[in-house]
C-alpha cells in the first residue's frame, strides 16, 4: 500500500510519514529550514549591501571610524533567542516525551534488532512474551544466527527472522537495538526513526505506526565493504494479519527447531 505525502512533506521533500510523532520532527525541520533561509537571506541581502554602499568609486579611502549602531548585536541576540526556543521549546519536551520515557502498556510490541554486516536479525519473544537467553557460543549464521539456547523454555517460541520486520499498526512498539560486530545505522525513514547500533550496548526505540504498508529499512553508517547490500523490510499490518504472520513462524521456527535439535 503506498503511503501519500502530506503538504509538509511535499514542500520539504519528506519521505512519506506513517508514525505518530513523526509529524512533530517534520514541523522541527520545517522549522530549522525556515530560520536557515531567513538567515540566508538576511546575510546575502547584507552582502550585496555591503559591496555596492562601500565599493571603491564612492569611498576612495579607508574609514577607520567603523560601525557605530549595536544592530548586529541585536540580530545575533535574536537568533541565539530563536535557537533557545527551538532547543527548549520543542526539542527537549520531544525527547523527553517520546525518546527518554520508554512505553509501560502491556500492549506494546517488544522487538530485538540485531545488527550484523551485512544484514538485520529480528527476534521477536514469541507467545510467551519472554526473550529466551542468547549465548555467544550457539551463534551458527544459518541456523542460530542469535545465539539462541533452546534448553532455556523461554526460547523455545522464539521467533527469528532476517531482513524482515512485521509490526502492527496503531500500536506502541519498543524496539531494542544492538550490533553484532560494527556499528550500524538503523534507519526507518518512513517512521522518522533513526538510531545507532553500537556493538555492546542495548539501546532502545519506541514509535507508533499510523499506516499500514511496507518500507525499507537502511544501513544509515558505512558499516563496510557490503554496506551497499544491507537492507531489510518494514511491513506494517492489521492486527489480525499480524498475529496471523505470528503463529505462521511460530510454526515454522517449532518445525525447523525440531528438525534441527533432535
């Protein structure tokens, strides 16, 4: 399903946007974009002032008297005044809002994405709701490609998938990020979700999809010579459809377990 843009979008030459608070980092942008070119503006107009009032023909010698009004410093104080709202007005409520509280309603979707060059490993907690154990040692890129230990009983409804992310839509999604080796760059532009992934740490997103439909997800960090080829998909989905797709790789990953296990 494709995804319109709004009239935001289309004026900024947005990727289309199908989350909740992405509206809010669009109208930051717009923004940041309009101070920049007001700035740009004031500053070429100044320019070409500067060099058709002082030019060599009307003044033949150096005036060594200089500017005696304060207006440059009233511009500089409105700008850094701007540049305080932006920050404390908009920014940091955002963050705090959206970024720096992480959602509590058990109705959250809880995903891990794990990094690795050149491909995203998706692991999702199955029916119990539980992350089974991971050890380094299990790691087989094709058939354990995580690490998981199936003598743990809450690994064995995990769920693994790679390149292919499947969330709902209308619901809070807690995504936690990490890196199997380098860092990476975890880039959902259609969510405005763009995040780091740093080889030792777990670091957490969080965003509602509003849309249904499918995306790409991106490597936004040189990562390595295959950087190019790093890249997976986003679908969004019904919740019926979701958990549909759920139970069809439970199925799956019980059947291929059993195989490979016993």
């Amino acid at each position: 399903m494709e995804i319109e843009k709004g009239w935001l979008q289309k004026i900024m030459g947005l990727p289309p946007l199908a989350s909740a608070h992405g509206g809010e980092i669009d109208f930051m942008i717009f923004l940041l974009h309009l101070l920049m070119l007001v700035l740009f503006v004031g500053w070429a107009v100044f320019f070409i002032v500067v060099l058709w009032k002082f030019r060599a023909s009307r003044h033949s010698k150096a005036n060594y008297k200089g500017v005696t009004n304060h207006y440059s410093t009233y511009i500089e104080v409105g700008v850094a005044v701007i540049e305080a709202i932006l920050l404390l007005g908009f920014s940091i409520p955002f963050w705090a809002k959206n970024v720096d509280a992480l959602p509590t309603d058990r109705n959250t979707v809880v995903v891990r994405v794990v990094a690795e060059q050149f491909l995203w490993n998706v692991h999702y907690p199955g029916a119990d709701g539980v992350f089974g154990k991971t050890d380094p040692n299990l790691v087989d890129k094709q058939t354990n490609p995580l690490g998981l230990d199936k003598s743990d009983p809450a690994a064995k409804d995990d769920i693994v998938s790679i390149n292919q992310l499947h969330l709902p839509v209308n619901r809070q999604v807690l995504i936690y990020l990490s890196s199997k080796d380098v860092i990476h760059s975890f880039a959902l532009n259609i969510m405005r979700v763009k995040q780091d992934a740093i080889p030792g740490l777990s670091i957490p997103i969080r965003f509602i999809p509003i849309k249904t439909g499918q995306s790409e997800i991106a490597c936004a960090q040189l990562c390595g010579l295959g950087h190019y080829r790093m890249k997976g998909y986003l679908t969004v989905s019904t919740n019926k459809e979701f958990d549909e797709w759920l139970a069809s790789q439970a199925k799956q990953s019980q059947s291929s377990s059993d195989d490979f296990w016993n």
